[in-house]
C-alpha cells in the first residue's frame, strides 16, 4: 500500500530524536557487550543499513574501536512472500568479514510481526556461527507473531494492526523521521 492510502496520525520522531535514539542505542550495545570487542553489525536491508553504519560511527567516536558493518539481505528467507508479488527485488548481501565466534547485532528500522527477524537469523546462519545474536531497533510497534523481542530499541510504539509504522532514513529517504499513519477502511481493497 503506497502513502497516498494512508492518513498521517502523528510525527513520532524527527531527525534531532532519531539521532538520540541512536547515540543511546549505541551506548547500551557496548554496554552490554562491555566494549566493541568482537563485536559486527549487520544491517537488514533497506533501512537497517544505515542505521547499523550510523551506529557503527557513533561506537567508533565513543570507543574508538572500527566496528565492522554487512548488509543482509532476506528476500528468499521470507515466509511471509506470495505470489500476488510479480518478482521480488533482490539485493546483494554484503558481509565481508567472518561473522564466527562473533558478537552479532542485527540491525532493523521497525520490528512487527517478527518474521523479519526469523528470516534475518535464517540467512545469519547460513554465513556462519556467532557466538551471539541481538537485535536492534528504531521502533518497536508490538503486535508479534513470533517470539522475538528486541535487545536495543529506540522507541516502543504501541500501534494497531490498522496503522502503518514508517521509518525515513538518509540517504535511502529524503529526510530522517518516524511517522504513524492510519490505513483507510477499506484498507483490505487495496
């Protein structure tokens, strides 16, 4: 469903905030993995790409350690594809460094239903065997159909099934934001 379908119920974030987020984000990943000993990121292509480089930098100012950043893409790890979809759009999964023995933060804009995060560890694992996995967020919407749950989240928004969670991310968009939509009634036609 394309934007113009939908209806803007509120700004949730703007870049000034998003850019908080991530400065927090990346304190609580060092934190926890008590320095950036050992320690990749791996952005889920789209947006999870340049938040992860972001992330990356933000660990670099503060440690002083280059983080290394891969790009994951899922497509064929997906259960949720159909075949109302004509072809889906690959991108090329760029990992270069071994993930082994590593500790792993994948990288994602919104977390929903969890299947993202189900395929991400999918094609992960495929590349080799981390000694940890974790998972970060800009935002965090509920509504899960598999139990995965984000270690490190940049905003928790409780929404419905009847809104639409978009995260805007430089340079894929024209601006860095977080915005709620509601879908119209008769969402199901489209």
């Amino acid at each position: 469903m394309d934007d113009t379908c939908l209806k803007l119920k509120a700004q949730i974030l703007d870049g000034a905030a998003m850019n908080r987020s991530l400065i927090r984000i990346s304190h609580e990943i060092t934190e926890r993995n008590k320095g950036a000993q050992d320690l990749v990121l791996v952005g889920i292509i789209r947006r999870g790409v340049p938040l992860a480089r972001r992330i990356a930098t933000q660990i670099e100012r503060m440690e002083g350690v280059t983080v290394p950043v891969g790009s994951l893409d899922i497509t064929f790890y997906r259960d949720d594809r159909t075949s109302d979809v004509p072809q889906p759009v690959l991108h090329e999964t760029h990992i270069p460094f071994d993930i082994t023995g590593k500790h792993v933060v994948l990288v994602d804009d919104v977390i929903y239903t969890g299947r993202t995060v189900r395929a991400a560890i999918d094609a992960l694992f495929r590349l080799g065997r981390p000694s940890t996995v974790g998972l970060a967020v800009m935002i965090d919407r509920g509504l899960r159909e598999l139990p995965f749950k984000p270690d490190f989240v940049g905003k928790n928004i409780p929404t419905s099934h009847r809104e639409v969670v978009r995260v805007r991310v430089t340079p894929v968009d024209a601006e860095d934001s977080v915005s709620i939509y509601t879908k119209p009634e008769d969402a199901d036609a489209f």
